[in-house]
C-alpha cells in the first residue's frame, strides 16, 4: 500500500479497492474526513484517466490564476520558454521593482514543473536572482509565462507499461554557461 | 461562520481563562474565501479563523514548524507505478486537519471576533493549533 501525504490532502493506493477502503474507515475513527473516490484533482493538479487507463495530469487552472496575478491574461503565446542565445546576468539593467511578485511568481513557476517539466531549465535560471532581480530577470519570466500560454492545455500523460525500467542519462556542456564558466550538467532518470 | 466555530468548540481547541500577568495574548480574525471547483465554477464560502501567527516569538511561544509535505517527483513515480498496474486511487481530505494537533506551547489568543462570550476579559488558552500559527502545519 502506498500512502502520498501533503498536511491533508492524502491519496492512498494499493492493489484492490477493499484494502483501500479498510484503511479509510480506520482513519475516520480518528478523524473527520471526506472521501473524494477516484483521484481527479489534488493539489491544484488535475488528473483525468483515458479511456484505456491512462492518467493525464494538468494545472490548466494554476497557470490560469498565474497569469491574473501576473496580469499577463491576454499574453501572446510563445514557441520557446526561453531565447536560445540568452545570458542572463547577475546585473545590466534596473532592479525590479516588485520583488516580492517576482519570488511569487518564480515560486509558483517551480510548482508547475511537475506537469510541464520542459520549463525546468529556464524556470532553474531565473530562480537564481530571487534575491535581487532585475528588469531582465522579469522579461526572462514573462517569457516562460507567454510560452505557458500557448501550451495551457498541455499537461503529462503517464502511460501504461507492461514493465517499468529505470532509464538514467547524464550531459555535461563543457563551457557554455557564460556566466559563471561552470559546466552546467544535467541528469536525467526516468520510470518508462 | 458559524460552522467553523462549531468545530473548534467540537474540538476542544481553547478554553477560556483569565490572562495571567505578564502574558501577552495574540489576536486573531476570520479569512473569508471563495473555494472553486477545478473547472473554475463556484463550490462554497468558507470561513477560517486565523491566529496572528506573525506576532508569535521563536522559542518561546514555537520552536519547530516543520510540515509533512510528498515531493512532486515522488507523486509522479507513485502515480506511474499506479496506472502502470491498474491499481485503484484513492483521494481523501482531512476536514480541518490543523485542528489535530496538541499544543506543546502554553498560548493565550484573544476571543474571535463577533462571536465573543458575555465576558470580554477571558482570553482562549488554546489546546489545539489554529490556522497563522507557525507551528500549525506540524501539530
């Protein structure tokens, strides 16, 4: 049996329904709790299953809120979360002036990852400069927002396989970071 | 409103008491908050009474605040694992699940406003965590 706990919200698998709802009944001994049935929506994610059994996760509605409170409702989709030949430095331009939407909205960009993982790289970069961002900190963020506008419906679809590998691969980009000349490496493991 | 004090009384949270000197009780107010559905349309108001949880000092009114919380990418494995075998899932929600905890620290908070008992001097010494308080997530 596995049991995901995050403070109350509480999602409990196991091979069949009965062991499931033996657990249930157990926990509403001790506590005033609602059971939901079938997973379809936790933790501003929301999951729909396909007819075959596959389950689609997305936060269509998360990225909706985000863009309210960064008042980019009407932005023009995007292609890319990021321009290819981008540096971003630590300085050149004005600090920004709202500090505190931008650690916000940087902040909701890392909880996003988990459906659309393609922004991790730039989310990763302007995370960087929560302590001090400046005005091109900020563009670099509209930027992941106007890309998230195109693909607001777009979220990850976890697939049935017969059997589960564990894949890892791993990059180094000897000297492409101009920043601070550090190869920036990546290690990927997947669950196929 | 009415609701949610229901259930703090239900739930021994406080008991009135005279302050004792040299204690300085915290305030608290009601959040009101609209909750939606996950397609955006209207499921209900929702009433919080919420301590000043700000005005609390480190080690001596808390100490720890630390939150059970599952990382994102152990959700994904979980659910790769789960779809993978056709297991079935299931989503439950603790109704007023910060209400659970006992409270190590003795904590005076002042009575919640508008629904205050005849006599305005008692303060809440509270049993339970309330919603704003630092240590609530961990109790």
């Amino acid at each position: 049996m596995m049991v995901l706990i995050y403070v109350d919200d509480i999602i409990i698998t196991r091979t069949s329904t009965s062991h499931i709802q033996a657990l249930i009944s157990c926990l509403r001994q001790h506590f005033a709790l609602k059971d939901m049935g079938r997973l379809y929506y936790f933790l501003g994610i929301k999951a729909s299953w396909t007819t075959n059994g596959d389950l689609h996760l997305s936060q269509t509605k998360y990225i909706k809120d985000l863009f309210n409170k960064s008042n980019m409702s009407s932005a023009r989709p995007q292609l890319s979360p990021m321009i290819s030949s981008t540096r971003i430095a630590q300085d050149g331009s004005t600090t920004f002036s709202d500090t505190s939407l931008y650690r916000s909205i940087v902040g909701s960009l890392q909880y996003l990852i988990l459906t659309c993982p393609e922004i991790s790289y730039s989310v990763n970069k302007v995370c960087q400069f929560m302590y001090n961002p400046q005005e091109h900190h900020w563009k670099s963020v509209k930027r992941i927002l106007r890309y998230l506008a195109g693909t607001i419906h777009h979220g990850l679809l976890l697939r049935k396989s017969p059997h589960l590998h564990i894949q890892a691969f791993a990059n180094a980009n000897w000297g492409l970071d101009l920043m601070t000349k550090n190869p920036p490496q990546a290690t990927q493991f997947t669950l196929e | 409103m009415q609701d949610e004090y229901n259930a703090l009384i239900e739930n021994n949270t406080w008991s009135l008491t005279e302050l004792p000197k040299g204690a300085t009780p915290i305030g608290c107010k009601w959040i009101f908050k609209i909750k939606y559905n996950a397609d955006g349309t209207f499921q209900r108001h929702k009433a919080h009474l919420v301590a000043k949880g700000f005005h609390q000092q480190h080690g001596f009114d808390y100490s720890e605040t630390f939150s059970p919380v599952v990382k994102p990418s152990i959700i994904s494995i979980v659910l790769t694992v789960v779809v993978s075998n056709n297991w079935p899932v299931h989503l439950i929600d603790i109704n007023n699940a910060f209400l659970y905890g006992d409270l190590k620290e003795t904590v005076f908070m002042l009575q919640p406003p508008g629904l205050e008992s005849a006599i305005h001097s008692l303060v809440c010494k509270l049993n339970k965590a309330i919603y704003g308080f630092k240590q609530a997530p961990c109790s």
